[in-house]
C-alpha cells in the first residue's frame, strides 16, 4: 500500500506530501516541485527526477504509485525519504535574473522611516528575486541588536537560530543591505543551491562559483568578502561568515568548534510588531483580515511564517472564507501536538536534528530574561498550545507528574514548563490553598492561611483591554513577552508561576495590569504560585525596570500591592478540594 504521506528530501531540506490524490510518479514530482517552491520554479516537472536512496536510479514517471508501492513504503517515516534531484543549477536561469535585479537595487533599497517602526523598500526588483517574498522588509529592533553585537565582538563566524518561520532569512537580506551599502562583496549560499556552489555578489554583478578549489581562494583573495549562508552547514572558514538557520545542530556544530564563532538568539515577534508587519506588508483586510491573524496568533505565537503569510495564502485559497483558512493554516499545527506528548515533544527538540522540527511550533525559543542573546529561554508557543499539551498531559501523565517535578532539578527550564501546566490545572479546578503574606525579614515568620478559590474558565487575551476583572475568569496572556504576570483574576488577584526562588517583577507590567482593577478594592495581591519544596521560604520579590535593573524611583500604586505564596503539592501533602459544589459566593480576597 502506498503510504498516506510520503517525505521528500532536496538538498538536506524535508518536506511531505499527502498522496491520496496522487496517482503517478510525474504527479509526485509535481507535488515536489510545489512543496519546494521558489527555488524549483525554474525547472519544469520534467526536470525533476525522484530517488529512493542517494545512489538509486530515478523512478520511471510514467509509473503508478501503487505499482511501486513496495519501493515507496520506506518513504512514509522522515528518516528514510524520497530524494528530489535536478539538473545543475544553470547561469542566465530566470532565478538568477531576478537575483541579480534585487542585488542590483539592494545598495539603493529606502529605509523608511514612520515614528519607531523602520522598513527597507525595493525599487523594481523582489527580497531575493522573488516575487512571494514581496518589495519590504521590516526592520525588527533585534535585527539591529544582532548588528551591533556583531560590530563590537570580536568573532569572525556568527551563527543566529531560532524558532523556524521567524524571518532569519530577512535578517540575512537586512546583512546583505547592510553589506551591499558599504560596497562589500558577498558570497551568498542558500539550502536549495548544490553544496558545492555560492554566488558571488560584487558590484560587477553577480556570478555562481565554486567553494572549493583555486577558483574561492582567487575570490576570498582579491574581493574579502562577507560570507552570508541560510539554512545549512558553512563550507568555507578563513571568511567573515553569518550562518542564519533553524536549531538543527547539524548546521553549525562543526562551525562552533572555531574559538572565532559564536551563536546567538532570535526571539519570535512580539503581537505588536507582527500588527506593524501587517500594516505595512498586508494593509487591505481583503487579503489578510485582522481577526484571521488574531485567531492563528492566538495558536501560533509570534511566528509570522503563519500568523501572516501562511493565514494570507490560505484566505485567498479559500475564497475568503476566514473558518476555512484558519482551519487549513492550523493543521500543521494541531498534527504536531497530537503527533505525541510532552516527553515526546521535549526529546524532539533536544535531538536538535530535522525530525524535531514538528517540536518547534509547540516549543518556542525566547529571549533569555537576562536580555543575553547567546541564552534562550524555552516556553509553548502560546496558551492554546499549552492548554492543548495540558490535556494530553492529562491522559498520559496524570499519575506520574509530580515525579516528573520531583525529578528535574530545581529551576531546569523544562520543570518550569511543567509545572506551569500542572499549577494552572489546579487553579483552575479550584480548591482550597495555602498561602502566606511575603514580608521583609524572616520567610518563615509569615501566617499560614487558608484561601478558597472556586473553579473558573481560562481565557486569553492580545491586549489588557480584552480583559475584564468583573467576571469569574482566568485571564492568560497570549504571548509571554507581554505581560509581567502569569493569570489574572478579579476582582484584584494576580498570580506568577514559578519554581524558582528568585522571580523579581517588572515594574511596568503589573502597573498597566493595576489599570484594571477597581480602585475600590483595598486589597491588591500578587500571589507568586510555587512548589511546595520551596514555599515555606519563599520571599519577598524586588520590583524591576524592562531592562532588568533595580526599580528604584516611588513604586506608586505597585507599592500597595500585597505579596503571598500560594502552595502547589508536589510531594505526599493533598490539596483540599473543598465542597464538590462550588461555592455560589466568590471569596473576595
């Protein structure tokens, strides 16, 4: 039988296709094509030959599918797939032309300019000579973070990874600007090229040339160029090079071996650039309404290979019906989450190799709290996501989640990422906790008390102006980049998930999180939600500016709040559930 969905490899790059609609070998090579669009636009499907092994002969197209069902069975698993071959990349080919165009009107590119948001603009040319790609490109504030960094380190190799779908491509394109104003040569190198080809970017033009033998050490020699590689493992060293990739480890481990390489962090976007993203790029609701892309943030995070241009294409494939492109944009995701669970999704990232990919869009990277951009900070790509692995934590770790928190050592990324589930699981069912005031001077000395909580609905929300305290409700950020707090729930409670010791607060989140609560409530608390091997010590947290610092100027109305522990049972002690019947009156608390 032929499998359901067959993986395709071109140029060390995966990709699958779904054959239920397919009946030959030449309609699989057209699939190929379409899954590996742009860079296979300039061969026709005939071109295109398909392998079962590096060394076997190409499939006969004229072939049905299920003749050769045997031969395609390995190719149903992503280890074992079907590989994509064309004939060598030829000069004078339509993709050349057009990247030559962009490279020709790079240097001339405008830096607009609109209050804090900045976008380079194309004149008569595409990002990379291609349409797709579009005649903008925003530019993010981290990508001039990145420059800086470049500027006063003194390493001579940079790898910059991140979550897939984040744009590292454009940042690139941003280098190459950069680059191409300071009339720098460039060597640039993408996945679909042949591992032995680069093209040469000057001011003469642009030209293909080898990356080994005397023809690179004649160009490294007479133009010192900038050595610009996207999504694959650098071939030349004695070159200033940006590698720009997904976290697959077999990109870059032989490249940070160099004591001249580093490797730093791309966050995703926060909501309000992706806002600035659509304005700019898809302004006309016509082709990308706003709440289409709230709906897929509100799955995805701040990955804008889906929240904008994925969730644009599939609302003109649809028809613009907004049910059906949100339906079709949000597979991939939901396959991912369903494909296994949380144990599964966490050995799939940490393998760190192409079968991990699905893991990434349930596991975002973030910026570390530090703000050091050689560190990550790993969490769910967003609170339906979370929500969603919640419930097959549900089914597959119910009886053994708090080991698994007694296990992974204390304050370990991935125990926060638990713990985290398991704390807002609790809460939300409602109960009777135990909490404690935090004040200055001995931890112990606070009074423990008894607080009852009924069960509530969690809810989410883009902007504090969704949320509203007057209701019975759990109200959860979207984005972690958003908020200082965790949960929020009225009439004036806030709450921070940690299992760490040391959790200070950013000053300027929880006062626009004060915003909302009436000003008639005396009591304002912010209870921190830890684990009981740390609650008996927990202490009283320091207030932060954004940048991390001591907040040191008059807290105003952040001075009035209350500091408490809340308890989450990690160990043999039980939590009173209280009543089975909820409460009818809401403790006030």
């Amino acid at each position: 039988m032929v499998p359901k969905r067959i993986w395709l490899s071109y140029n060390n790059q995966l990709s699958c296709v779904l054959t239920q609609e397919l009946e030959f070998v030449i309609d699989l090579a057209k699939a190929a094509r379409n899954e590996f669009l742009p860079y296979l636009r300039d061969f026709a499907t005939s071109d295109i030959t398909l392998h079962v092994d590096e060394d076997a002969e190409a499939l006969a197209t004229d072939s049905a599918l299920a003749e050769i069902a045997a031969q395609l069975s390995p190719c149903g698993v992503s280890k074992t797939p079907l590989i994509v071959k064309v004939p060598e990349f030829k000069a004078g080919s339509k993709v050349e032309e057009g990247l030559l165009r962009f490279w020709k009107a790079l240097p001339e590119a405008s830096l607009v300019v609109d209050g804090e948001v900045e976008y380079l603009e194309l004149k008569e040319s595409y990002i990379l000579g291609i349409k797709k790609l579009g005649d903008r490109l925003l530019v993010r504030p981290i990508y001039k973070e990145l420059c800086e960094l470049f500027e006063v380190e003194g390493y001579d190799q940079w790898v910059v990874t991140g979550t897939p779908g984040i744009g590292k491509t454009f940042f690139s394109v941003y280098y190459m600007w950069i680059a191409a104003r300071k009339k720098k040569a460039v060597l640039w190198q993408n996945p679909f090229f042949p591992d032995d080809v680069c093209y040469l970017m000057t001011s003469s033009g642009i030209a293909p040339v080898r990356t080994w033998g005397s023809e690179i050490d004649g160009v490294l020699a007479k133009f010192d160029p900038v050595h610009i590689v996207d999504g694959r493992a650098p071939n030349l060293r004695n070159v200033w090079t940006l590698l720009v990739t997904s976290p697959q480890h077999n990109h870059y481990h032989q490249f940070l071996k160099d004591d001249d390489s580093n490797l730093l962090y791309m966050p995703p976007w926060s909501y309000e650039e992706l806002q600035t993203c659509k304005a700019i790029l898809y302004p006309d609701e016509r082709i990308l309404p706003t709440t289409l892309m709230d709906r897929v943030f509100k799955w995805y995070g701040g990955v804008p290979r889906y929240v904008l241009a994925r969730a644009s294409t599939e609302f003109k494939r649809k028809g613009g019906n907004e049910d059906a492109a949100f339906q079709a944009v949000n597979r991939s995701l939901t396959e991912a989450i369903n494909r296994g669970g949380i144990m599964d999704a966490i050995k799939a990232y940490q393998s760190k190799t192409t079968d991990g990919q699905y893991s990434h869009r349930v596991i975002h990277i973030f910026s570390h709290p530090s703000g050091e951009l050689t560190q990550f900070h790993l969490s769910w790509a967003s609170d339906q996501v979370a929500t969603e692995m919640s419930k097959i934590y549900e089914q597959e770790l119910r009886f053994n989640i708090l080991n698994l928190l007694r296990n992974f050592p204390d304050g370990s990324n991935f125990r926060r990422m638990l713990f985290e589930i398991h704390a807002q699981n609790v809460l939300q069912e409602g109960g009777t906790f135990q909490v404690r005031p935090l004040g200055e001077g001995d931890p112990r000395s606070g009074q423990d008390i008894k607080i009852t909580f009924p069960a509530a609905e969690r809810r989410t929300f883009i902007t504090y102006e969704e949320v509203n305290l007057r209701t019975d409700v759990f109200w959860k950020p979207c984005s972690p980049t958003l908020a200082s707090i965790d949960l929020l729930r009225g009439p004036a409670n806030c709450f921070q998930i940690t299992v760490s010791n040391t959790h200070p607060i950013k000053h300027q989140g929880l006062s626009k999180a004060l915003e909302l609560v009436d000003k008639s409530e005396s009591s304002r608390r912010l209870y921190f939600v830890v684990p009981s091997n740390i609650y008996s010590t927990y202490k009283h947290q320091p207030y932060h500016t954004k940048d991390g610092k001591i907040y040191k100027r008059n807290l105003g109305d952040v001075g009035k709040v209350e500091q408490w522990a809340l308890m989450i049972p990690i160990g043999a002690e039980n939590l009173s559930r209280g009543d089975e019947e909820p409460p009818k009156k809401k403790q006030t608390v």
